[in-house]
C-alpha cells in the first residue's frame, strides 16, 4: 500500500485515561472520524499520539487496534520514536505483520546526534532488518537532518520512500523538494503553511493540524489539487488561527481537545503532559468555529 500514500494522513491523537492507561476502545471512534473526512491515510504511534511514551507492548497493541479499525479503507503507517538502532528494529519487527504502509521513523532524539555517516547505517540497518518502507520523521531539533543528508539516505537506501519535513522553515523544505529523488515522497509537517506546501508539490501532509480539523484539511488539499487558490487561500487563513491556538508544548492535549469538541470520546494525554488549559480551549473553540465546527462533546473514560 506504499504507492497509495498521498494527500492528507493525519496523525493519530492516543486515547488514554486520566490515570495513563491506554484505551484500545477508544481507538476505532477516532479512526471513523477520520476516515469520514476523508482522509487518505492514517499515522499511529507520532508525536502527536505520544509514540515516545509508549512501551513495546501498548506500541503493538496500538497498531494493532488502528489496522483492525481502518480495515483497509485506508493505510496506515506506523510511527516509530526511539533511541537507538535495536529499538527502532525491535518496533519495526513487532508491526510488519500487521498490514502497514510504512514506518515513520524519527531519528534518535535524545541528547546526542549521529554523525552523518553513522545516521545513514541507522537507516541502512534499519531497512535491511526489518525489510520495511521508511518516511523518515525529521523533526528532532538537536539531530535535524539537512536536505543533502536527506537525500544521501533515500539515494543509498532504497526503501527509505520518503521525508516527512517538520521545521517550520519553508525555505528548507522547498530545498529539500527540489533535490530529492522523483520517485522518493516529500510530505510535509509544516502545520501552519499546508497551502505553500501543496502549491510546492508535496506528496502530502502528515501534521497535527489534520488530525485536528481533518474534514478542512481534507478540502484544502482538494482546492489547491483544482487549482481553487481562493479557496485554498481562506482555508489556510482558518487553519492558521486554530494552529496558533494549538502549538504549545501541549500540542497532543489541545488536538485531543479539538477533536473532542467534534464527537471524539475526550481523552487525556499522558503525564506529565498536562491537559488543554482554559485559555486554550477557548482559542481553539472559537478558531473551530471560524471553520464552521461546532462543539459536540463526548465524555472521557
């Protein structure tokens, strides 16, 4: 299902209670959600689902829940955010059975960065070891892949089948546009600027924003695909006013918030992450209902 990953793949919030356990009910309601918006793919397991907190076991129940819930309407790919080869492989391994597009792999994000040759091997063995495709997440501010590294990995490693670009830096991801391999897919995770990524040709989107206004993320990419830069352009302009109400080190809690106000069951994120503040859910209320989204709240678990 790798060639079918396009469009707008919005990463997956992880449903937990208030004292941390996950959910798996809870999954399957989220999941329609999306796919009623029309979403043309699913990530699990992101920064956005709190990937980093789970261990290995929750990990594979949580891919597990999320293929059962798609049922094929839709791929799925599976996050992967750890600290070293092995558990990367480990992951990569636990999930291949399961029917998913591809792995997005962070590099490793704790304090120390790979050299660039040592970050290529991680790939590499990665790749080999698990026989899987790879979107490689770039969005670790300390071990921040350039363009030309990028490029250096899905040329040497051949499935390695794309980036997913995180930076808010547009300038960097229209290089990395401009000198990846054709067949190799760009998606982009530039939450505030969807349109200029799209108008730059990106495969895709797989950003937080999706996954917290999906049905409008949807129609944007749809408008610029008509070439209906209006549309698009007012799109953007509401999209912006909920990101800015969004971004916050409590991300993941504000776009559980959003999605609460849409009839998802109401989740908490996982401590210390502490939950969407009043002032938030006011902004972001208000910035749903610029998009023409009005609150439908479901109690949490």
């Amino acid at each position: 299902m790798t060639s079918e990953l396009k469009g707008v793949i919005p990463p997956m919030t992880t449903p937990f209670r208030a004292d941390g356990e996950l959910v798996l009910d809870a999954v399957k309601a989220q999941v329609d959600f999306l796919v009623a918006a029309g979403s043309h793919g699913l990530a699990a397991g992101g920064s956005t689902g709190e990937g980093h907190t789970l261990d290995p076991e929750e990990y594979r129940d949580l891919m597990q829940a999320t293929v059962d819930a798609t049922a094929g309407r839709i791929p799925v790919v599976a996050g992967i955010i750890v600290d070293s080869t092995r558990d990367a492989i480990r992951r990569g391994r636990m999930v291949r059975d399961l029917g998913v597009a591809a792995l997005q792999v962070t590099p490793v994000h704790y304090l120390f960065k790979p050299d660039d040759d040592a970050m290529v091997r991680h790939f590499k063995t990665m790749a080999d070891e698990t026989g899987m495709p790879i979107i490689i997440y770039n969005v670790v501010p300390w071990s921040y892949l350039s363009p030309a590294l990028l490029v250096r990995i899905m040329t040497e490693v051949p499935l390695v089948v794309g980036v997913k670009q995180s930076a808010g830096d547009l300038k960097l991801f229209a290089d990395l546009m401009i000198t990846a391999p054709r067949d190799k897919m760009i998606f982009s995770a530039v939450d505030a600027l969807m349109y200029p990524s799209y108008a730059l040709g990106a495969a895709g989107s797989i950003a937080a924003i999706l996954a917290a206004a999906p049905k409008a993320s949807v129609d944007l990419w749809n408008a610029v695909k008509a070439g209906d830069h209006a549309t698009a352009l007012d799109l953007h302009q509401k999209l912006l006013v909920l990101w800015n109400a969004m971004i916050a080190d409590n991300l993941p809690a504000c776009t559980k918030f959003a999605q609460s106000l849409q009839g998802v069951p109401s989740m908490f994120p996982r401590q210390p992450m502490p939950v969407a503040s009043a002032a938030q859910q006011v902004a972001i209320t208000k910035a749903l209902a610029g998009l023409g989204i009005q609150a439908s709240v479901k109690g949490a678990a």
